[in-house]
C-alpha cells in the first residue's frame, strides 16, 4: 500500500510538473510576443527618423542654397545675361543640387521675351549649359515654374523625368523672384536628382525581408515596393513618416513572419524541451528513490571526511603563531595576529619572526577556498620562512616566491601576498605588495600605505617586484588584513567596507584589543549571515622607547641637546656616566649638518630620533639637506703634529671613538645618520 501511495504521489507530481510548464510556455509566448512587437515598433521608427533627418539635410541644403541666392539674382535682371552665372554658382558650391535656371516671366522682358539659362551637371567634375527656353520644353508651363508664382513663396514640385532639361528623374525646390516695383520677373530653381533617395531608402534593412516606399503629395511613388511585394498575400505591419515641407510619404513595410518567424521556431523547440522535461522528470523521480537509499551510506563517508577535515584543520593552524604575546621578553612590539577561515580549512596565512633585530612578517590570501587553498597556503608559508631564513629584501624574497609557486601552479591558482622586513633599532620598513589589499598604518592618522600594483605570487613568473620602503617612528602600527574583513556581508549583502574598518581602528588599544574590537564589530555586522570567505588580521605596534627632537640650522639650538641626552639617559636607564660622551658625540653630529648640510642663509629643520633594543641606543639624525655621507672621511692621525693634519675629519673621529656603530642612509630626499651606542 505504501508503495502504490508513493507511486500514485509521484505521478500526480508528474502532472502537476506537466500543467505548469505548459502554463509558464504559455506565459512566456505571450510577453515575448509583446516584447518583439515593441522592438519592432521602435526599430522601424527609429529607422524612419534616422532617414528623414538624412532626407531634411539634404532639402535644407537645397533650399539654402536657392534661398541664398535670390538677392543676386534680383541685382542681375539688368543683366540677364548675368544669371546663368548664378545657376552655376548654386551648382558647383551645392554637391546636392543637380541643376539650376534662373527662368524670367514671359513678357518681362521685351528684349528676351522667353529667357531660361540651364546649368547641370553632366558628371561629377563637368557642367552642362544649355536654354530651357525652347518650344519643346516649354518652361512658362512646368509645375515647377507655375506654382511658385500662384503660391508667391518657395515650392517643392511633383516629381518628375526633365526631358530636355536634367534628363534625369528630379524634384525642383523654386522661389519666385520680384524686381525692385515688387512685380514678379522670374523664378529661381534647384533640382535633385532622385536616385540618391532610392538608394537611401533601399538601405533600410530593419528586418531581412522589409522594404520602404516613398510617395509624393500628389500620390505618385518617389521610390516603388519590390515586384516580389505584389504578389505577397501574408500579413505586414506598416510604419509611416512624413517629410516637412515636401509632402512626401514614406512607410516602412515588415512582413510578420520577419518579426515573429524566430518566436515561433522557439516555440517549437520550447515545446520539444517540455516534452525532454517531463522525461527528465520522470528519470528524477526514479533516481531519486534510488538516492535515498544511497543517502545513508554518503552521510557516513560525510562524517568520517569531516573528522579528517577536523584534523586539517588543527594541522594548518599549528603553521603560523599562536601564542600572543609572541615576544614577551621585549618592549618594543605589541603584535597580535587571527585566522578565522570560512570552511574547516583555509586559503588565508599570516607569520612572524624576527631575525638579526629585524621583524620579518607576512600575510597572504590563496585564490579559492578549502583543501586546494589549504595546500598552496602550507608551500607559500613554507615558501616564506626558508628564503627570509636568508634574505633580507622583501623584494627579492617576493620575486623568488613568485618563481617557485609559478612552475608548480599547474591549477591555475594565485596568491595575493604581502611581504615586510621592520628593522627594529632604526624603525626603518621595508616591503613589497604581490596584489594584496594595501595595509593601514596608523600615525597620528589613519591612511592607507602606498603600495605598488604587483602581480600576485604564481601569476607570471619572472615578473619584476618592486620593492617600498617607509620610516616607523614610536607608536606608529601597521594593520594587514585579507579581503575578508572588507568583503564581509550581511543578509541584506552589505560589504563591511574599508569605512567602518577604519572606523574600528580609531583609538589608543593594545594589539590584541584592536583585534578583538574589530571581530566583534565584524560579527555585529554580519548577523546570523554565513561566512563568505576566510578572515585573516595582523596588528603590529611599533613601541621603542623613542624620543623625539626637532631643531633647525640654527647654531644658537645646541643648547637643547644637553638636556635631551639626559632625559635619554633616565628614561632607557642608562650609565649616567654615559652623559657626557653622549653629549659630545651628537654635539659634533649636529652641528656638522647645521653647518653643511643646507645652503647658507636657508632654513632647514633637523630631526633627532632615539630608540632603544637589547643593551643599545640608537640616535637617528635626518634632515633634508644635501647628499654627504660623513662615514667615509678617512681616519685622522692624530700622532701627527697640527700642522701636518689636513682641516677636518676631527668630527667624524671623535663620533666614531665614542659610539659602537655609526651608519648612513640615503632615504629618498634625506640624509639618516644612525649612532648606536651599547650599553
């Protein structure tokens, strides 16, 4: 019995799949059909529009031309022999006038009683001259010539074929031309030919079987249906235009089965696809029935994949730090770092370590998600920690990065990475961006760190990095992140966005806090909406115990210093005995660059930074003066007598005798000075 009510269940499931895709069919034909026909209007009278603004320049043209001209052909009645002249004027500055005469009254002239010079063209580069004022052409009763003077304003005559004239099928646009008495003496004309209209509107091809006609007022065609048009009895669709001032009419003539043809092929493969549906429908129902019995045994392979998931999971996360803070023994850096991946495993990485005194840190985002990303994260990391073991350019750390993932990325997958090297004693940051999201940097604002547009890691192999460097200063932080934390959606699909991460970050916080504070406002946000993607977030604060001091070139500012170094002394706990030799070292520092450094009679400032690391003392002197390293002056010999010693250099020595390291740097448009003294 349970098997019959199923059976009978799924045939009326069946049915009911049967009823509503002939409805939807039905649906569908109805609007489409309404759709095509709104098309079609709009093409046929886009179409006409377009041509009736072809047809109007062409009859502006022509009409400006006459019009134009009537003042001189008033002046030259005087002078009939004068006028031809003017016909070949409007001619030759015309290319859209065929023709013109200047034909005079009959009788206005005793001398002339008949009088009608004709000028054509006879190609594109020749005129032709000739008289219309022949018997056999009889100009006094052309249309052309009558109703301009009946109307007394401008004309656009029938059609017609100007045997003796043009030769040619034409229309004539005339104006009537009155003497200085206000009589009228002649009339003023200029033709065009018709073949151009023919052409014009035989290039109308809404529809692959349309064609268009044009008809005068007089209801004579200007431009005729095809012969096929006379015998066909199916059903066309219209569309009508007039041309302003002319009288004319034209129509464009669309078959129905041009419209409509394709509709009803798709019909009929819609009907075909039905019919394929409801068979499919039935191949379902059968599957599944079968499928629930394979159910079982997939939701027990689903659960031991999920353990071993499980497993993966704890593997990848035990490949980056964990433990915050990560270097408890030192003062001069707060770091805390996350991965929250959107499945069990993740394309998303981050490490640390520092090196030589210098941080080495990373954070990438791996193109995909789930055990393919997971494996390219594990090589990147890896990628990672074995060439910085050695090299401490994060440029050239990135470029052979990128060579290794490229010849192994037979998947096609990328990485967007990047990579930075913090020196700690000088606060100097080194680093370079593979297509990742660019850092926040945290001063006395908040802004974006300049990053260049590199390719990410495995795109292009052999792809030239280039490398950026900035200067950190004491309680100055470095914010990396993955596009998860920006790309993060509510249900409404809101983006968190670059605002309210920036937002989050305002205000003095430990690392870990910031953290905290930016996954609560995260998870805020999103609301009971998945995870779209993995989140990765790593938070550096720069902390060395750092003093600061600003002067100019200005001799008189040495002064400051004594009391400067002592404050360093007591805030880094130093020897006081430490002091005095201090003092003396950046007494001789500083004034060799007040001295030197700028042009005489400008200011320029200096600028003097201290941090401390393990038992050392780093003074950083920067100004922007001109280029000199002082480190390479050659060694004094101060065994020789004054006189023997060349002037200068005694500077240099003395710093170097009382400091364990002194270095420079050219830093862009600065000179950097490093004086390092161990305690």
């Amino acid at each position: 019995m349970k098997k019959k009510a199923n059976n009978i269940k799924a045939l009326l499931l069946v049915v009911i799949a049967a009823v509503t895709l002939e409805a939807t069919a039905v649906v569908q034909f109805y609007f489409s059909q309404k759709g095509i026909q709104a098309e079609a209007d709009m093409r046929a009278e886009g179409q006409l529009d377009a041509t009736r603004n072809k047809i109007m320049d062409v009859i502006n043209q022509t009409e400006a031309a006459v019009r134009n001209s009537v003042w001189i052909a008033q002046w030259c009645l005087d002078f009939p022999d004068s006028l031809s002249r003017v016909c070949q004027r409007i001619v030759e500055d015309n290319p859209v006038v065929a023709g013109s005469t200047v034909a005079l009254v009959p009788g206005y002239r005793a001398d002339r009683p008949l009088y009608a010079p004709y000028v054509c063209r006879s190609d594109a580069d020749t005129l032709r001259f000739l008289s219309l004022a022949t018997e056999q052409y009889d100009y006094p009763s052309q249309e052309w010539f009558t109703a301009p003077l009946a109307a007394g304003e401008g004309y656009w005559s029938e059609p017609y074929v100007d045997e003796g004239g043009g030769e040619m099928l034409m229309t004539t646009f005339s104006i009537p031309i009155r003497d200085k008495q206000g009589k009228f003496a002649a009339v003023i004309t200029a033709d065009i030919s018709l073949d151009w209209l023919s052409e014009l509107l035989g290039s109308m091809r809404v529809y692959p079987n349309a064609y268009c006609t044009m008809l005068s007022r007089g209801g004579h065609y200007l431009v005729h249906a095809p012969e096929t048009a006379v015998t066909d009895t199916t059903r066309h669709y219209t569309y009508h235009a007039t041309v302003e001032r002319t009288g004319w009419a034209m129509a464009i003539v669309i078959p129905e089965d041009d419209i409509y043809g394709r509709l009803r092929q798709l019909g009929g493969i819609v009907g075909f696809l039905q019919l394929l549906g409801l068979a499919m429908i039935i191949l379902m129902l059968r599957s599944f029935v079968r499928g629930q019995q394979r159910y079982q045994a997939l939701d027990q392979k689903r659960q031991r994949i999920e353990g071993e998931l499980h497993i993966a999971t704890g593997i990848q996360m035990s490949m980056v730090p964990k433990t915050f803070p990560p270097f408890p023994e030192r003062h001069d850096l707060d770091m805390a770092a996350t991965i929250v991946p959107a499945k069990e495993v993740g394309g998303d990485l981050y490490d640390f370590f520092i090196r030589d005194e210098k941080l080495f840190f990373c954070v990438g985002d791996v193109s995909g998600k789930g055990v393919p990303a997971a494996l390219v994260m594990a090589v990147t990391r890896t990628t990672f920690r074995n060439l910085s073991a050695q090299e401490d350019s994060p440029g050239r750390i990135v470029q052979a990065m990128n060579d290794n993932l490229s010849v192994m990325n037979d998947s096609n997958m990328f990485v967007t990475f990047f990579c930075g090297v913090l020196d700690l004693a000088g606060g100097s940051l080194r680093y370079c961006n593979a297509g990742h999201n660019p850092p926040r940097i945290l001063t006395d604002a908040i802004r974006p760190l300049p990053v260049e547009p590199n390719l990410p890691l495995g795109v292009l192999r052999g792809f030239a990095y280039q490398e950026q460097e900035t200067l950190f200063r004491h309680d100055d932080a470095l914010f990396l992140y993955t596009d998860g934390l920006t790309e993060a959606e509510n249900a409404v699909h809101q983006q968190f966005g670059e605002e309210r991460m920036e937002r989050a970050l305002h205000g003095r916080k430990s690392a870990q806090a910031h953290l905290d504070n930016i996954k609560q406002q995260v998870a805020d946000f999103v609301g009971d909406a998945p995870q779209s993607d993995d989140l990765t977030l790593l938070f550096i604060h720069y902390l060395s115990p750092a003093h600061h001091l600003s002067l100019q070139n200005d001799i008189r500012q040495i002064s400051l210093l004594p009391a400067f170094v002592d404050e360093t002394v007591r805030t880094f706990k130093l020897d006081e005995s430490l002091s005095g030799s201090l003092n003396l070292a950046l007494e001789e520092a500083v004034t060799n660059v007040m001295m030197y450094a700028y042009p005489a009679g400008t200011t320029g400032d200096i600028s003097l930074d201290v941090s401390a690391r393990s038992h050392a003392v780093t003074f950083t002197l920067t100004d922007a003066g001109k280029p000199f390293d002082p480190t390479r002056s050659k060694e004094v010999d101060i065994t020789a007598g004054v006189e023997e010693r060349p002037i200068g250099g005694l500077g240099i020595h003395l710093i170097r005798q009382i400091m364990d390291e002194v270095r420079y740097e050219r830093r862009g448009e600065e000179n950097v000075l490093l004086l390092t003294k161990k305690y």
